[in-house]
C-alpha cells in the first residue's frame, strides 16, 4: 500500500449525495445502474454508473443517502458520462455494498 500525506487526502471531494434516479444501464458491458444524485447546491446534481446491481434494485436506491468523490474528471462509459464516482466496498461473495452516512446528514456534507 502506497501511503500518501493528509493534504493529499484533503483534495479528495468525499461528499454526500442523495439518489434522486437509478436507471437501468441496458448499454453497460457489465449489469450497471445510471444514478442521478443530488450532491447539495453547491455542486449541484451528478450521474453516474455504478455496478451495485447484486444488492440493490432501482427503486430501493431513490432517496437513498450515498457517498461519493465529486472531484475526478467527467468519464464516458458508452452513452453515458460519469460524473462522480459512487462508493462502496466488496462483501466475500464480490457484490458491492454502497458506503452510506450511518445517521441523518445533510447532502453535500463533506467526509472529514
């Protein structure tokens, strides 16, 4: 593991967003979902494609509170351009379970 210094750690963007769409990706090469989330007005509202089909549905995701980094550059993934890249880790059986604030936090809130 490569270590890096807080200051580094500080450009990293980790803010809090609430799902406002989850869209099947029907183009994605692999089963992804196209989120629209809603990142606070100071940055306003970001899509992205998140392979997290193994453990959530579309309608279970809609107004489901997540993490993400809002500051990586736009990446195109077929029709769609991603705007931040939403969280989570892998459980034992390689599904990914979303990195969700444990408690009520207002969107944009930014992970210290």
């Amino acid at each position: 593991m490569q270590a890096i210094s807080f200051d580094e750690f500080l450009k990293v963007e980790l803010r809090v967003g609430r799902v406002l769409r989850a869209a099947v990706f029907a183009e994605a090469r692999k089963p992804a979902y196209v989120l629209e989330v809603d990142f606070g007005e100071a940055i306003g509202v970001r899509r992205s494609s998140a392979q997290i089909t193994d453990l959530y549905a579309p309608d279970e995701l809609v107004g489901k509170l997540v993490v993400g980094v809002v500051n990586l550059p736009p990446k195109r993934i077929g029709p769609v351009v991603s705007e931040c890249l939403i969280t989570g880790f892998h459980d034992e059986a390689s599904r990914v379970v979303l990195c969700v604030p444990e408690g009520s936090v207002p969107v944009g809130a930014k992970l210290l």
